[in-house]
C-alpha cells in the first residue's frame, strides 16, 4: 500500500481541498429575484462586490469541508479593469450556444486526500477583453461557432503568463502552497500576484451572529481565528504586503445605500486600480490578500510560497521544498501503481489530467431550500413569488456537503446522473468517496418524499435517468476489487433507498400502468422534434423507447444488486424476483405495446421509436433515428447457472413465472437455452433485432464517427426529419458540432455530437453480451466493411475511436482541439487536455463545457479497459 494509499485510510486527511466554486454566479442559490433569472440577478459584473450567501468563487480555490475558510489566486496585469479574482464567461443569454467560460485553465493534477494538487492558468498580459466576447458572440448567429479567447489574438506573440499553482499538504490542516508565474513572452512584463485568504460571510444573515476575524500579525503572517477553524496562520515568504478589508457587500456600488463598512469585499481591487481608500489601515477584516508586484523578466519566472497552518513557526519554510518533493513523489507512486498495464505514455499523462479533473471538481454545495425560499431574518425578504416558482416542492432539500459536480464554472451543482457517472471513474482512485457520494443523493434531505431524486437546482423536478442503480454496483465491485471486501452495507443501504426511487417512477412516469414509460426530458435536451419536458395536450401522452428502456435496465440493475444482497441475506430473494418480473413486464411491453405487433420496435425500419398516443389510442410513431432507439441496447445482464443454483428459491419462482408466462419468456434472449458456460441472458433484444440495431449502430453513414457513436443518424445531415402536427412543421438535422435550436435552452446537442457517458454503456453493454454469446458470435465492423470481429472486439474498437478524441494521433496532433493551431503545435499547450461535455461528430473537436471531467471523466476508465482487456 503506497502513501496515498495510506491516507485515505486515516482520518482527516479530505478535510481541506478543491472545494471553492469557480462561479457562485448566476446560479439558482443565489438568486432571490421575483421571476427566476439567475442569470441576470447576480452577475460577473457584481461578484467581485457582492458577499455571496451559499458558497464562494475562485481561482484554484481550496476550503475546509464547511467552507468557512477560503484561499484563492487573484492577478493583475496592471491593465485589466478590474482584478482576475475568478473566472470570466458568458451567460446563457449571452454565449450563441449558451453559458461558456472564456478562459483556458486546466487542472493538471490532483490526490484523492489532495495531499498534492496542481493547476495552471494562461494569464494574458495585454487588457482581457471581456467586452469583445460579449460583443461578438451576441453578432454571432446558432449557425456560427463560438467565439473563444483564443480568437481575440490575446495569445498571439505568446505575451502570456503560465501560472501554476500547487498545494501540498504537510498534514491535514497544514497546507504549503507554490505560486509561479512563467512569463512565455518575449519581453518583460507586469504582474501583481495576490493570494486571497477570507471568511465565508455566515454571519450578516441573522442566523449566526459569530463573526471570525483575520488580522496581521508582523509583516510575514495572517493570524486566523474562527471558532470552527483548526488553521490559524497564513505565512507569506518574501516582501508581499498584506491588505485587509471584509468580504461584505459593497452595497453602495451594488444597490445605492449605504454599505456596512468602509471597507468592503471589492476594497483591494479599489485600493490598487483606483487608488481608493479601501483597505483597513489597523490591517484587521475578514478577507487579506498578500501583494506581490513583480517585473518579470522575459522567458522568466516569479514564485512565491506560503503556508496555511494551525502551527506558529519562526521558520515556516524550513521544510517547505523537502515536503513538496515528498507529496509530488507521492502522487507519482500513487498513480504508477494505478497506470502498472499502461504502456502509452500519452495514454498516462491523459488518464492522469481526466482524474485530476474528477479530483478539482468538488465542490461545497449548499442550499437549503426552505431557508431561501422563506430568506434570513437579517435581509430583506424575497417576492412572494417565489413560494410558487421553481423548486417550491423540494423545501425538504437541505444540502451542504462536499460533492462531485460536473464542471465547477459552467455546471457548479450536481446533476443526479451526471454524478452516477462521476463515482465509477472516481471509484479508480477513492472508492469511500464514490459510496459516500451515491449514498448521499440517496438521504432523506436529498431525496424528495416521494421518491424522486433531485436533478439538479435549475428544477430539482426534471426527470434524469435512472442510473443510479447501475453505478452502485459497479462502484461495489471495483471497491471489492481494491480491498478485497465486499462491502454489503453500503450495498443494502442504497438499495432500499433505490426501490422507493423505482416505485416512483412507476407511479408517476407510467401513467397507464402499461409497463411503457414517459420519462419527459430524461436530461437528453434537444434530442427530439420538441421539448420532452412540455406537457402535452390533455389526453396525449409520449411514449417513450428510452424512458421505457432505462426501467428496464433499472430493474435489471436492481435485480444484480438483489442477487447480490441474497447471496449473504436470504430476505433478498423475494426482492429479486419482484425486479426479474418487473422486468419481463417491461421487454413484453416494448415488444407488444402499441397499434401494431411489434410495439416500439419498427420492423420496416428495425428500429426503436418514440410514439405519440392519443385519448382514443390512435399512434402515430415519430421515426427519428437518434440515440433515444439505441438505449435498448443497453438493456442486458447475464446471470450464471451458479448463481442460480445459490439462489434456490428464486429460481424456482423464476421457474414458475416463466412457465405460466410463456409470451414474455420467449422475448428474452435465448433464456431457455444455456449459453457459453452455463449463463442465461436477460436483454430486450433478441439475436436478430440486436443484430439489425448494432448493423445500423455501426454504419459510418449513420452512427459510427471516427471518434465514437454520434447521437443522432448522418442520414439527416442532407435529409431532415420533418415532423408535422396541427400545421405545425418541426425540422431536426445532423449537426455534428453545436446546436441551432432553442429546445430547451439551445445550450446542449443530441444532434450529432459523440457523448463520453452513452458511448461508455454502449461499450459495457458489448462486452455482456459478449460474455454470454462468447468468440462465436461475430458482427460486422463497421457496416458494410466485410470485416468481422467478436462483440467484445468491437466494443474495444469503440473504446479506440473515442480515444484518438484526446491521443496523438501520428502527426501529434489531437482531435479535441479541433484546428487550432496553437493548441495543436505549441509546446505550451498540445499538452494540457481540456475534457469537453461532448465532441463534434465528424472531427472530434471538444464542445460545449470545457473542464467536464464528469462523465467525460469516464475516459479514464477507457483507457484501464483498453490495456486490461
């Protein structure tokens, strides 16, 4: 067991770490406006002055698990308007393809006890042009593509600063941190450098009347006092000057009334760009920054150190570059033994960066619906409209933990199936965090009483797929593969809270109890002719290949876990008869359900579709070929004669049920043949169908891009889907890259583009069914090539395709930075990965939020399965 290793076994270790937002924002928790527009209630524009009321932003920002003590980087170039003390981007309203963050940062490398950290932002030197993205991407068109920093011409001539940032801990609540900024020019240039330490403000709200205090104590330290904080001390190496003010709302800039202080949380930027006087002359407050302002040399560098401790030290930095070394060292064991099989050292360095993302990208969420809804006693109280807009019936949610979100600009809060994604490739590195984080969507402050999980806060209501099983029992089995004990109390636990999620969805998302399900927007945006999350007219329901086939993989991934739970508890059994028939309730609907025999499946098209069925049960089909019709694939366990025979009981009630419904036996695959081995499969594809549907899957005129499955078929690239409805003509078309259309929002694309999370349970979904139909069955690949390889071969194939997205390919190029040619040739840059929410179907250049190591995270994952086949 290496160091790290170590750790995550003591406690105390995760107690600081990347848990600064890098926007608070524009988010929903921060919004107390009448109608609902984040975007517009709390702006970039404000968030330098305002004291926020759920969390914090910052740059390379770290906190302790509560968040009530922050450290972050702020930067000047002597030119900007006002201090970089966090990110920029546009609004949804804004970006032409919606919110996007407009600077380049990549987080490098990261522990799971953050024990090390490391992440880079390029720092221009010339004034950043925040109103030319603004200006520019509003002239731009849907058609157009964004317009990205990188176009200004900000970094031409290289006049630019690498600025890296590391954090290396010397215990749990001592933390060393590196700052060096690399001026890549070719002259010498400005640079304030001003690490931040302040206060999360609890204590204006009326709630929490305790207020902590920073003060200085001589001209090298920052003395901490909060009564919850075990840091006491920030030391500063070198001749910094340390400013004080409070992190209060300025409310003069803000609202036009008088503020609390006189020195309030925009007091340094005034101090330094407007010469105001704005910082505390008794150096006292709740918010310092030291203030460094180097002329750094060209091709030089500037490096400053400091020390955030619980320690008083006459020497602080004694032992500072040895502990550096030490976690660095630390971290390189850490993951060669993760890496051991991996022999590509590109396949390592970008294995590396994805899981450092998934590490950077906790984050402290809180919000406690009911407290926002009703405000704190101390301020004004919000519009009574509020009591009935979004969220009103979630007041049981009451959220404040440490939890993975998928990308801390563009997606600060969790979304429920993005994070089921997120704990299988967290798993890898830190499987406690991967349980603790699906327990936690699971507790009863998460959970709405009627079962449903929250989405995400934009409206906790919407409806994501329910892969919340299946991640749990993956996360179990890799954790049982890493210590080597099955931890059947985390099993049980979620397990109970998961049959209360599956009653809801069938009592609210199948409202005909027909075993067809209407799961509305199922998080795939803009995927189809309209918006899935829009009520239809009365008597009209959607009926849907999707919804209908991830409740079929629910309940299959509800009867694994079931069959796990019986083999140490017999009281499991019943319930996994209950899910193996529930099930078989499902196939028989998909295959019979409808105005014809074969239901949602088309013979003529050999294809899954959505359907429209009215009031007097007239359907008409909407035959879209799009990712909705290859879910079904995903539908498929395979249970071995073993497990059968450990389960007695359940094979006989199996036994029974099949006998005396021999209409939903036969749809299942092969189940009264044996397969290789003695295993039995449960799908909702038979041979041919699964056949016809991988045919078209694997068609490089249809699906099969050179870099994964695209989500919609390139038939309609040149000849649109045209659906008519009342003289109302709705078009979809192919567009590999960002979408033209404003269903639901405009800012997501399930129009072309390959996604990392679907094309890694197409690959899963292969190599079961390989599992059962073994080396023998071989399918075509790609379609029409005349080559033949096994399911599992194919699924490796896949896997390879989605690689070259972030690989080298032998130019050294990599497709994900499309045709840039500085992120393509320079030495400064072809090297930093930014793993994008989705990728253009034609090129593979990365799309849509830039550090979504989310479930793009997953190609971590990828590449362990390439090199241990």
């Amino acid at each position: 067991m290496n160091k790290e290793q170590q750790r995550l076994q003591q406690n105390g270790w995760k107690k600081w770490g990347s848990y600064v937002s890098d926007r608070q924002w524009g988010t929903v928790r921060e919004d107390y406006s009448a109608d609902g527009n984040s975007w517009d209630y709390t702006t970039h524009d404000m968030a330098r002055s305002k004291a926020w009321r759920w969390g914090e932003d910052g740059i390379a920002g770290i906190s302790d698990e509560k968040q009530l003590l922050c450290f972050s980087l702020g930067l000047w170039n002597g030119k900007d308007p006002i201090l970089k003390e966090r990110f920029f981007g546009l609004t949804n309203a804004q970006g032409n393809h919606g919110e996007d963050v407009k600077e380049l940062y990549y987080y490098l490398d990261a522990t799971p006890t953050h024990s090390y950290m490391k992440m880079l932002y390029k720092y221009p030197q010339r004034e950043y042009p925040y109103q030319r993205l603004i200006d520019e991407n509003a002239r731009r068109s849907k058609q157009e593509e964004e317009f990205e920093l990188l176009d200004t011409g900000i970094f031409n001539d290289d006049k630019y600063f690498d600025v890296s940032v590391e954090y290396a801990k010397a215990g749990p609540d001592d933390i060393l941190i590196s700052i060096t900024a690399h001026n890549r020019g070719h002259e010498a240039a400005d640079l304030h450098l001003l690490p931040t330490v302040w206060f999360r403000n609890t204590w204006v709200w009326g709630r929490h009347p305790y207020k902590p205090a920073l003060w200085a104590e001589g001209d090298k330290a920052v003395r901490i006092s909060h009564e919850k904080v075990d840091i006491q001390y920030l030391y500063q190496e070198g001749e910094g000057d340390i400013l004080y003010c409070e992190n209060e709302t300025n409310n003069r800039r803000l609202y036009n009334v008088d503020s609390n202080t006189l020195y309030p949380k925009d007091g340094i930027n005034d101090y330094l760009l407007h010469d105001a006087n704005t910082i505390n002359p008794e150096k006292k407050g709740t918010k310092a920054a030291v203030h460094y302002n180097f002329f750094v040399p060209a091709k030089s560098l500037a490096t400053v150190r400091l020390r955030l401790t619980n320690k008083k030290s006459d020497a602080p930095f004694a032992d500072f570059d040895n502990i550096f070394q030490t976690r660095l060292a630390e971290a390189d064991e850490f993951y060669s033994d993760l890496q051991t099989t991996i022999k590509s050292e590109d396949e390592k360095m970008v294995q590396r960066q994805a899981l450092a993302g998934m590490l950077w990208n906790k984050q402290f969420y809180s919000y406690k619906v009911q407290q926002w809804m009703d405000g704190d006693p101390a301020g004004p109280p919000p519009p009574p409209d509020r009591l009935n807009g979004r969220n009103k019936n979630w007041k049981q949610l009451n959220n404040e933990d440490i939890i993975s979100v998928p990308d801390k600009w563009e997606f600060p809060w969790y979304a429920a199936w993005d994070l089921a994604f997120h704990c299988v490739t967290l798993a890898m590195v830190d499987p406690d965090f991967a349980k603790q984080q699906l327990r936690l969507l699971t507790e009863e402050w998460y959970m709405n009483p009627s079962g449903e999980f929250p989405a995400y806060e934009w409206a906790f209501g919407d409806v994501n797929p329910p892969v919340h099983a299946g991640a749990t029992y993956r996360v179990f089995k890799q954790d049982a593969a890493i210590t080597g004990r099955k931890d059947y109390e985390f099993l049980e636990t979620v397990f109970h809270k998961l049959m209360i999620n599956f009653t809801w969805w069938v009592n609210r998302k199948d409202s005909s109890g027909s075993n067809i399900f209407e799961g509305g927007f199922l998080g795939l945006d803009n995927v189809g002719a309209f918006d899935r999350s829009m009520p239809l007219p009365s008597g009209i329901r959607q009926e849907q290949a999707d919804a209908t086939s991830w409740m079929a993989i629910y309940a299959l991934n509800m009867l694994h876990i079931a069959l796990e739970l019986a083999s140490y508890n017999k009281v499991y059994t019943g319930m996994a008869t209950k899910f193996f028939e529930h099930f078989l309730y499902i196939a028989g609907a998909m295959a019979s359900m409808g105005d014809v025999e074969n239901g949602l499946w088309d013979d003529k098209d050999e294809f899954y579709y959505d359907q429209i069925r009215t009031a007097d049960n007239k359907v008409e089909r909407l035959r879209l070929r799009s990712m909705v019709g290859l879910i079904p694939l995903f539908a498929v366990e395979v249970i071995s004669t073993e497990t059968l025979k450990n389960n007695p009981a359940f094979e006989k009630r199996m036994s029974w049920f099949l006998r005396h419904r021999p209409d939903l036996a036969q749809l299942v695959s092969r189940w009264n043949e044996e397969g290789q081995g003695n295993k039995h499969l449960l799908s909702l594809l038979r041979g041919h169908r699964m056949k016809r549907l991988l045919s078209r899957m694997l068609d490089e005129t249809e699906f099969l891009s050179e870099y994964g499955v695209r989500s919609l078929s390139k038939q309609y690239e040149h000849d649109p889907f045209v659906f008519c409805k009342d003289g109302v003509e709705l078009r979809v078309s192919y567009l590999p890259g960002e979408s033209d259309s404003y269903t639901y929002g405009g800012n997501s694309n399930w129009r072309g583009p390959v996604w990392m999370q679907m094309n890694f349970l197409m690959i899963e979904s292969l190599r079961k069914f390989h599992y059962f139909y073994s080396d023998d069955f071989r399918i075509e690949y790609p379609t029409r090539s005349g080559n033949y390889y096994s399911l599992k071969e194919v699924g490796t194939k896949l896997a390879e395709r989605l690689l070259k997205i972030f690989l080298k390919d032998e130019n050294g190029r990599r497709a994900v930075f499309g045709a840039n040619e500085k992120l393509q040739t320079d030495p400064h840059f072809n090297d930093l990965i930014q793993f994008h929410e989705y990728f253009h179907g034609d090129n593979g250049k990365g799309l849509g939020a830039a550090h979504q190591t989310g479930w793009t995270g997953l190609v971590a994952n990828l590449i362990k399965m390439k090199n241990n086949p």
